[in-house]
C-alpha cells in the first residue's frame, strides 16, 4: 500500500478537527502561507491573546478565541468557508487548504506539532484579514494580521 501523500495527510488531519475540506482555491491572487506567518509570527509581533499552555482549558479557549476574532474580523465568509495553512508534521511546503467551518471543530487540539503545540494559520479566502495560532515558549499565541498591507 502506497503511503499517503502530504495533500491526502493534511485532508485526513484537517477532517479530524471536524472542518470540511473543499476543492483547492485559486492561489494566484492570494498572499502566499509563508507571507501570512512572517505576519502573525514575525520577531516584533505581539498576541491579540494568549493563553498559557499549562491552562487545563487550553485548547477549548484557543479554538473560543480564535472563533470570536475569525468571527469578527469577517476571516469566515458567511458560508462558513476559509483558507488554512498547517505548519507543522511536515505540510508546511504545501499552499492553502479551503475549508469550511462546522460547530464543534476542534482546530487547537489537532492542528499540532507536538503535545499542546498547535500551529496553524487562516486566512479569509480573498486574502483579507488573517488569524495565526502559534506556540510561543509557554503560550499559546493568537495573532490577527492584514497580510496585504
């Protein structure tokens, strides 16, 4: 049996978050991912929020957080669709997964790169507005960023 390719991994992993994956977007007129996380991981940036990893609700709040600022920066469109960016098992070489939204997903929890470590960044699908979830030393980090600017 031929092993799983790096597209098929992240669609496997992204459907075990609870998030439904949608034929790739159009990426031409888009910021690239690596763009998008010098915006939401650069040397200067500070969080939006921060939640310690050590909290024992520290996934439940990041995915609560990351849904109130996705929300309200209009990062989700209104049919529940968004772009996403995995950083870590080893999909970081590949472009934007199109995804759409379902109550329950649980992005922090799985979208890891090790125990309590979840890297992950998403984007509006016309590259407006852009939420980052990083792992910084012993905070779990949630970065909102205008990658056009």
């Amino acid at each position: 049996m031929m092993p799983a390719s790096p597209e098929e991994q992240r669609k496997l992993l992204l459907e075990s978050s609870g998030l439904t994956v949608l034929p790739a977007p159009e990426e031409e007129n888009l910021p690239a991912p690596q763009d998008v996380w010098q915006s939401v991981a650069g040397f200067l940036v500070e969080p939006d929020v921060s939640i310690p990893v050590n909290d024992p609700d520290w996934a439940a709040r990041t995915d609560a957080h990351w849904l109130e600022l996705s929300r309200g920066r209009r990062l989700i469109a209104p049919d529940g669709t968004f772009l996403i960016h995995i950083g870590g098992r080893g999909m970081g070489g590949l472009g934007w997964a199109r995804v759409q939204w379902s109550d329950g997903a649980r992005l922090a929890a799985t979208l890891t790169d090790g125990p309590r470590q979840p890297e992950f960044v998403t984007m509006a699908c016309d590259g407006h507005t852009a939420c980052g979830v990083t792992t910084e030393e012993y905070d779990v980090w949630l970065v909102c960023s205008d990658p056009r600017s």
